[in-house]
C-alpha cells in the first residue's frame, strides 16, 4: 500500500483518511483501540497526527485490512510482536516501492 502524503509534521484527520482512502470515523475509532495512536490535539481539538501516527496507521492498516486481523488479534500481535512485526512491514513497503518502481519503468519502454 502506497500513501502519498508530503513531508510534514503534523497532518490533519482528512488528509490521513483520504491518504488510506477509509473514512475518518475509522481514524478516530482506530485511536481509541489502539494505545500506539496518540495524536496530538490543539485548543479546538482538531486532530493532528505526526509521522510516527501515519507509520503506525500503516501497520494498524496492514494488519486489519490486508492480513485480516481482527482488532483484538492486531493488538495482541503489536504488543507481543512488534519488533518482528515492523522489521517485516519495513520489508513489505522496500519491496512495494521496488515492485511500482520496475513497473513504472517497464511502462515506460
């Protein structure tokens, strides 16, 4: 899964849901599921998640929606796992990024 976001440091809760294409009610119900979201809050309180939010985001997605986790087997899974688990998903994303890479430039040709 590829998300396009620029480099920032804080986005906002549409942004994040637009980039994972779910809707923002998910985003929120994700935050309070999950002790590893913790994004920060300003005086209205707007979400704004940083880029350590969105790298979790990617691994809550990759667990949920494409390995089918469910909630409570991805928290157990990032509690237990999570060093074996990011090692992995690091792994999962290099790998992503080479595959669109080789097509794009097979495309190209």
């Amino acid at each position: 899964m590829q998300i396009d976001l620029p480099e920032k440091r804080y986005y906002g809760i549409g942004e994040v849901a637009k980039a994972f294409d779910v809707n923002t009610s998910l985003i929120r119900f994700w935050e309070k599921e999950f002790d590893v979201l913790k994004p920060k809050k300003n005086a209205k309180g707007n979400r704004k998640f940083t880029p350590q939010d969105i790298n979790n985001l990617k691994l809550i997605y990759h667990l949920v929606k494409e390995r089918g986790f469910t909630l409570e087997g991805a928290k157990i899974h990032l509690k237990e796992e999570r060093h074996k688990t990011l090692s992995n998903f690091d792994l999962i994303q290099k790998l992503e990024k080479v595959k669109a890479e080789l097509i794009k430039i097979k495309d190209n040709l």
